[in-house]
C-alpha cells in the first residue's frame, strides 16, 4: 500500500480530509476512471430502489477485473473503511443504502457473460449482467434463466444473488438459491473462494445457500454459474377474476390443495388492477374486486390438462369470471401488467411504499382482511399485489411525502403489515431482503440466540465487520429500543409475539 493512513489516525481525520486520503489510497490501485467522490458524481448512488433513505457515498469505486475487487478490499481493509456493496441498485430494502463515511463498491462494470454451455445447460457470467440478458443470451439454444423478478430488464445477477431473488414464475421452478450452481467471491481478507460448482454436488460444507441471501455482508460476488432450462413449448394463462378479496385468497390454496403446481400464480386486488390498466391495457377485469393469474406451461397437451383442472378448481372456488389467454401475445400482456404494478402505482399516488412479507397460503384471506383494517387504522390506501402461490405478499402503501406525517404513517402501516405476517407463521421477507428497512422487524422475527448465530456467521466471514455493516442483523440495543418505540396506545400490537 502505498502512503496508506493508519485506521486510527483515518478515524480522526475531518471528514474531508478521511475523503481525500480514502481517495488516495483507492486512486494508488485503481485507474481514476474507476472512482468518483465529488458530489455531483456520487449523487446517484445514494439511495437504491428504497428512495425515501438516503445518504450520500464518501466514495464509489467501479472495478473493471476481479483484480481491483480485490484491491478495494485490501484498502478498505487496511484503513478500517467499510464497504457498502451495490449492483444495479433496484433493491427495496435499503441494502445498497451507503455509509457516510464508507466506499460503495459497485460491480455495475462486471458485466461480462463468460461463457454460455448449452449441453451442461449452465451460463457462467459476471455479477453486473442483467438478469434479462441471461435469458437473451441463451435464448439461440432454446434456453432461458428462470427467476424473473419485476426488475428483469434492469436488475443484476450479483443483486439477485444478494438478495436472493423470486419473480412471478419462482412457484413452479424457485427462487434464486435452486438456481445458482457456484459463485466465486471476493473475502475481505483478499482471497477467491469458490462456493459449490457446476456438478450436482460439491465437496466441503454448503456454503452456497448461506452466501445466497446475505445482502453484500459476507463477500463480493465476482462470477455466477446459473442453471438454464428448456422453453416451454408452450405456456397459456389464466385470469379469475372473484367478488372479494378473501374469495380470491381461498382459491389460491385450492389450486395448490388440489395438486397443481402453476409455472405462476399472482393475486391483485381491484386497487391494483385498477391502476395498471390504463398504464398497461393488459385486458384485466376492472370489475372484480380480486384476479388472480395462473399459468400453465409445457407440452402443448400438459398444458390444456391443466388449464383445463386450474379452470375447474378455481370455478369450484367461486370465480365469477374466467379468461384464458388465447395467443403468446395476450399471455404477454396479462404478466406485462403484473410487472408494472409498482410503476403504475404512480399514476394513482404521489408515492408508494413496497412492503414484502411471507405468509402461509391457507391464511392468505385472513391477511388480506387484516390489511384492509389496517387502512383504516392508519388512513392510507394499499394496492396488493403478490406472489400468491407461495405467500410472497407485495402491499404498495400509498402515500404523498409532501404531507406532514404520510411517510411515518406508511413505515408504520409497513411495520404492522410485517408483524401480522410474522404472527400467521409467515416472515418478515420473501425476496426483498432486510437491508435497513426491514431491520427493526428481525427483532419480531427472531429470538436473541438465533440473531447471535447469525453474527457469528457474519464474523467467519468478515471479523472486523466492514462489508454493508448495520444492516440486515440488528443488534440488541436495536431490539430493545425498537420494543419501546413499537407500542400504540399504550400496548403493543399483536401482543402474544415474543420481544426483547
């Protein structure tokens, strides 16, 4: 390292002058292309797709090679300055949020598809590819990359391995973590390490799923083997359209009940459909107070046995209207607008606040009622929208920030829809991850053993806790004034869950 400050002086340094020797020490291993401090070039970089948090980075770093990954690690290192992870910054936790006094390392300029295998159906690439250009790349073999979150066409694979990912077809085939094959990474120590392979099975202990998940605590993801499948030869879709909300959320467990596996199956109420509509011109039922999409994929017989058993079960849950798509083209449309819910969500509301829970399905009816009282409670609007057959809810909390209090009354209504979702036996996240958002809900989530367990892990890997550090783990101060703050009333909503 060369004219490095030690990490004890660093700290007492002014703030610009911390910036001005982080800077220097960046700019003795990487090009000056590859780091940004002013504030005009920083600027984007302050907040991820959470856009109501935000902090502007001392410095981003944009590596070319693994090589200068490796290089900002052993500065940072060497000078105790944190390091804030980010891809393409869709994100809607907050876990791309910078760090005031911290580096943002960015893999945006990692974005090279290494190779594509069409006889081992794998596609190896850098954390900065799309996750859309995987697909399109291996589109020429008849190939494509599952996972498909609403961000498709922006988001990187580096971020959907972070936050391990869904999308609207995660039902049939998974999520993120049944699709990632191997990762090579970065460690804060400077080492490439390698987590499962490109065989069925990989020696040594099972590192993967841990790595898959973890938000940029762990490591630097600097190459990702995926799986590919084959296209569907076929694939029709469903619209249901119900009278009610709690009609709709019991005909999702009676798909599943039945033994039906859809490649996809999504709820959105009238407020949601509603909205997209006009956006989108989807074909949705406007009129239903609930639809729900229910895909069928495969052979072209597969698909009309099933299509034909869904119709069944959903009549005989008390749908009041069924619509299937007849060409690839209307198919299209039906996802399209699914997809852009959230941004259509500001052609009804200034802002929105996009929650993410996970519930059991057989309470999806149950939740959904709770939401609506919830409305009322705290006299803000919820569209939902979500991943019905797996229990991912998506509730857009729509809010005008320009009025005084709105925000705080939809992070509020955010926080009760998640302890709801944690009182039903669900989770705090399905795909969006922790981040900063979600962090003083992991104390509703977890016990105080099982939240020391996760920092044990975190310090395997990172001892000197410098990679997206005071995020996604709350510590136990957090916990205990996040118990004091969470009373209304006096009392504390759902009072049979456990705090600290």
């Amino acid at each position: 390292m060369h004219n490095a400050v030690p990490a004890p002086q660093l700290n007492a340094l002014s703030t610009a002058a911390r910036q001005q020797a982080v800077v220097a020490a960046l700019l003795s291993v990487l090009p000056a292309r590859c780091v940004l401090s002013d504030a005009e070039d920083t600027r984007p970089y302050e907040c991820d797709g959470l856009a109501a948090y935000r902090q502007l980075p001392m410095v981003v770093t944009l590596p070319d090679t693994e090589e200068q990954v490796i290089a900002i690690l052993g500065v940072c290192r060497e000078l105790g300055v944190p390091i804030v992870p980010r891809g393409a910054g869709t994100g809607l936790s907050g876990g791309a949020l910078p760090i005031v006094d911290g580096v943002v390392l960015s893999t945006a300029r990692l974005n090279r598809i290494v190779r594509v295998d069409a006889y081992a159906r794998i596609a190896v690439v850098q954390p900065g590819v799309r996750n859309l250009a995987i697909s399109e790349a291996a589109a020429q073999y008849a190939l494509y990359y599952a996972p498909d979150p609403s961000s498709q066409i922006a988001c990187s694979i580096g971020g959907n391995v972070a936050e391990n990912s869904g999308g609207v077809h995660c039902l049939k085939y998974g999520l993120t973590v049944h699709n990632v094959l191997r990762v090579r990474v970065a460690t804060i120590a400077g080492d490439i390490i390698e987590l499962g392979g490109e065989a069925l099975d990989a020696p040594g202990l099972d590192l993967l799923a841990v790595l898959i998940g973890s938000e940029g605590m762990l490591g630097i993801v600097t190459e990702v083997t995926v799986r590919l499948i084959p296209k569907p030869a076929t694939a029709r879709v469903i619209m249901a359209s119900f009278g009610d909300v709690v009609t709709g959320g019991n005909a999702v467990a009676s798909v599943i009940a039945a033994g039906i596996i859809p490649a996809g199956l999504e709820m959105m109420d009238q407020t949601s459909s509603r909205m997209v509509e006009p956006f989108v011109k989807a074909g949705y039922d406007t009129d239903a107070a609930a639809i729900l999409l229910c895909e069928a994929d495969g052979t072209h017989a597969e698909v009309e046995e099933e299509i034909a058993r869904m119709t069944a079960v959903l009549e005989g849950a008390g749908a009041s209207a069924i619509t299937v798509s007849t060409s690839e083209a209307e198919r299209m449309r039906f996802w399209s607008g699914r997809k852009n819910a959230f941004p259509a969500a500001g052609r009804i509301s200034p802002d929105y606040y996009c929650m993410d829970g996970t519930i059991p399905r057989k309470r999806l009816a149950e939740v959904l009622t709770g939401i609506a009282q919830m409305e009322q409670m705290h006299g803000l609007r919820c569209a939902n929208v979500f991943h019905a057959g797996d229990g991912n809810l998506h509730p857009l909390i729509l809010f005008d920030a320009n009025q005084p209090g709105e925000f705080e009354r939809a992070e509020a209504f955010g926080a009760d829809i998640l302890a709801l979702c944690v009182a039903v036996g669900g989770t705090i996240t399905g795909e969006h991850g922790v981040g900063m958002e979600k962090i003083n809900s992991m104390c509703l989530q977890f016990t105080r053993t099982e939240l020391d367990a996760f920092f044990a892990v975190k310090r395997a890997f990172d001892p000197h806790g410098l990679l997206n550090p005071d995020k996604a783990i709350p510590t136990l101060n957090r916990c205990a004034e996040f118990g004091k703050m969470h009373v209304t009333a006096g009392r504390l909503p759902f009072a049979g869950l456990p705090r600290f």
